[in-house]
C-alpha cells in the first residue's frame, strides 16, 4: 500500500511539473495579463514608481531637517592646571606665591540638541521637484510599458499569421496530394505526360518546404515572445487562436499623448528645480535647543556626585554669505533646457497627433487589403475547381491547372497574413488608449 501511496505521489508531482512547463495562450489579453505579472518591465516600473514616492516623502520629512542627536563624554583630565596665587592670601608673606590646583579630574556630561527648520525655503522648493519627478516616472513607465505591448502584439500576431498561413499550406497540400494523384491516373492512361506529374510532385514538394519554413518562422517568434513576457526558456508556449471574422470598426481612434506629456512633465520638472534653485540664497529659521547633565568630580567616574542638569531653547536665523556657483550654474542650465523643452513639448504634440492618425490609417490600409485579399482568394479558389473539372475532361493543360492552384495557394496565404495584419494594427490603436 505505502509503495502505491508513493508512485501516486510521484506520478502527480511529474504531471505538476510538467504543467507549470505549458503556457497556452488563447488571446492577445491571456499574453498581456503573463506580461504584467513576470515582465522585467512591469516589475521595474512598480519599483520605479515606489522609489519616486519614497523620494518625495523623504523631501517632504527633509524640508523640516530634523536633527537630534545624543552625545556622551568623560574627561579625565590626568594632568589639571597649576595657577599661582599670591601666599599672603593664605597666611604667608607679602611677594610670596603659592601654587594650587583648579578643576575637576573627572568630568562626565550627557546631552542632546534637538533642532528643526521652521522655515527652508529650499527644501520646501524640493519637495515640488520630487512630485514632479514622480509623475515624469508614472508617465515614463507607461511609455516603456506601450512599447513592450507594441512588440508583444507584434510577436502574438507573427505567431498567428504563421499559424494561419500553415493552415492554409497544410489544406493545400492535401488538395495538391489530390492532384497529383489524378495526374498519375491520367499518366496510367496515357493522356497526361510525365513532365506534368513530375510538376505537380515538385509543387507537393515545395508546399512542403513552405510548411518547414513557417514553422521554424512561429518557433522562432515563440521564442521572441518568450522573451519579452520573461517566459522561462525550459517552457513550452502554443499560441492558438481561431480565424475571426472582423468587422471595420469605423468609430476607432487613437487618443494618446504620452509623448507630449513626458515633455510636459520633464517642463515641470525643471521649472520646479529652477525654483528651488533660485531660493538657495534666502534665509533659513531653525529652532534650536539642548538639554544637558554634567558630573564633576576628584574621586572617580560615576560617584555619588550629583548630576546637575542645564537646558535652553532658541531661534537661528542663518544665511549664506559665500554664493553656490554650483547651484547658480545650475539656475542658468535650468533656463536653457525650458527653451529646448518648448520647442520639445510643441514637436511631441504633433509627433502624438500623426502617429494617432497614422495608426488608424495603418488599421484602415489593412483591413481594406484583407478584405480585398478575401475577395481575391475566393475567386481563385472558384477558378481553380472550374479548371480543375475542365481539366479532368481533358480541356486544361496540366500546366495552366498547376498555375491556377497555386494561384488560389498564395492569394490564401495572402489573405490569412493581412488578416493578422489588420488585427495587429486595430490592437495597437488599443493599446494606444490603454496607456495614457
């Protein structure tokens, strides 16, 4: 019973694995929802935008420049200072010096000075550089992240388009196969020449080779959308996705400016920097204070001495004399990059507002050439079976026959890669809106 107990445990813990070894996925959505629970990108982009919000929070707890530290000291002083004082003082005679000793040979003192800044024009200047900084990372992030869907869209729909097209190819094969068979029918009884089988045999032969290209093409792919899902390299990914029947969807725009406000906020960013810059000059008011407790003795450390507290409160005011070339270059590096940024902000509206345009005239282009494709592959295939029974009949040379399937072959396999095309296109305007 225990032996059967443990081959049941080893069987499932196999299966287990082997199934945390395959990734299917059955839409662009299944491949986008993997990519943002493993990608690099989305993983970094999360630690990016936690970094910018501690930055800002640490700003914000900057600007009051808290500061209280605890200082402990004990002095032996090994060797006190000798003073003369005049003898008569003490009974002696006049002119006459006596030396004594002043102090205290042990001396502890225990202390602290807590301070803040009541008012840092500066560092109240950089909390608005942070928040700015911070939505320059969300927008950045959202920037990397459409890209990486782009280039996922584009690696799902390489993969679908092979697919199709060897569907296409496969069906073909058996209709070539078909053909070839009536060949050597007609071979058998005299009325097709051998040149015409050998034909139809090499049609066969390079249907196949298209089929060997095409699928080392989709592994190849496979392995690119492995890749930027940050799919380990031990899995096995299948893509698998019907042919739709899309429908134009006239009302599809793209409404994304993200380029724009990446300049935007890099604008606000360096007006923010500019700002706080300019401040560095202006006076800072710090409340300061220091609480104390000092021992004194002639014994030795930590007596029954008495330890007599002292303490006091307090305003400084301060300003610097010496200017910050530093931070006055910086003021003047600030100015210019606004100008540039300008000019950026302007070029960036329009670089959104064409690749908007041009994304919906790329889904437009497509799905016009599938359509049309479509159309095209429908009437070859209709040309093809009219010639092939007129062939039979012994009307259409075998050549003419041949030319006409393949025809009929590459207008399908035309068809199935615009199809793709048109469905990459429409999901880039998606992804266009998604991030923003």
């Amino acid at each position: 019973m225990r032996r059967f107990l443990m081959l049941g445990w080893l069987l499932c813990t196999g299966l287990g694995a082997f199934a945390q070894d395959q990734l299917t996925f059955t839409s662009l959505d299944d491949v986008f929802a993997y990519a943002e629970a493993h990608s690099s990108t989305y993983k970094n982009a999360s630690q990016q935008t936690l970094l910018a919000k501690y930055q800002t929070l640490a700003a914000q707890l900057s600007k009051w420049n808290l500061k209280a530290e605890a200082n402990f000291t004990a002095i032996d002083n090994t060797k006190l200072p000798v003073n003369f004082l005049p003898a008569e003082i003490f009974g002696g005679q006049p002119g006459e010096f006596k030396t004594i000793t002043l102090g205290q040979q042990y001396v502890s003192t225990i202390s602290t000075s807590p301070q803040f800044d009541i008012l840092n024009p500066y560092a109240m200047g950089l909390v608005k550089v942070s928040r700015a900084n911070e939505q320059l990372t969300r927008i950045t992030n959202q920037l990397n992240k459409k890209t990486l869907c782009e280039s996922i869209a584009a690696s799902y729909y390489n993969i679908l388009s092979y697919k199709w097209q060897l569907l296409a190819l496969q069906e073909s094969l058996v209709n070539a196969d078909s053909l070839t068979q009536i060949m050597q029918r007609k071979q058998v009884e005299g009325i097709a020449r051998t040149q015409d089988v050998n034909n139809s045999l090499a049609n066969q032969l390079a249907i196949k080779d298209r089929i060997q290209q095409l699928e080392i093409l989709a592994a190849q792919e496979t392995e690119n959308l492995k890749l930027l899902c940050d799919i380990p390299a031990g899995a096995e990914v299948s893509v698998t996705a019907a042919q739709p029947s899309p429908v134009f969807d006239d009302n599809l725009t793209a409404t994304n400016t993200l380029n724009k406000q990446q300049w935007e906020w890099q604008q606000k960013y360096r007006k923010a920097d500019l700002e706080a810059n300019k401040k560095w000059f202006l006076p800072t008011v710090s409340f300061i204070s220091n609480v104390g407790w000092n021992q004194y003795s002639n014994n030795r450390f930590f007596d029954k001495t008495s330890w007599p507290g002292t303490n006091y409160v307090g305003l400084r005011f301060s300003v610097p004399l010496a200017p910050d070339v530093t931070k006055a270059a910086t003021v003047r590096y600030d100015r210019v990059y606004m100008r540039i940024n300008e000019t950026n902000i302007a070029h960036a509206a329009l670089q959104d507002s064409v690749s908007n345009r041009q994304v919906v005239l790329d889904y437009k282009k497509a799905f016009t050439s599938y359509q049309l494709s479509s159309h095209i592959a429908s009437l070859k295939k209709d040309s093809y079976q009219k010639n092939l029974d007129i062939y039979k009949e012994g009307i259409l040379s075998a050549t003419d026959l041949l030319i006409s399937f393949n025809d009929w072959l590459n207008s399908s396999i035309t068809t199935v890669a615009q199809l793709a095309t048109s469905e990459y296109d429409r999901s880039k305007i998606n992804i266009n809106n998604t991030f923003k």
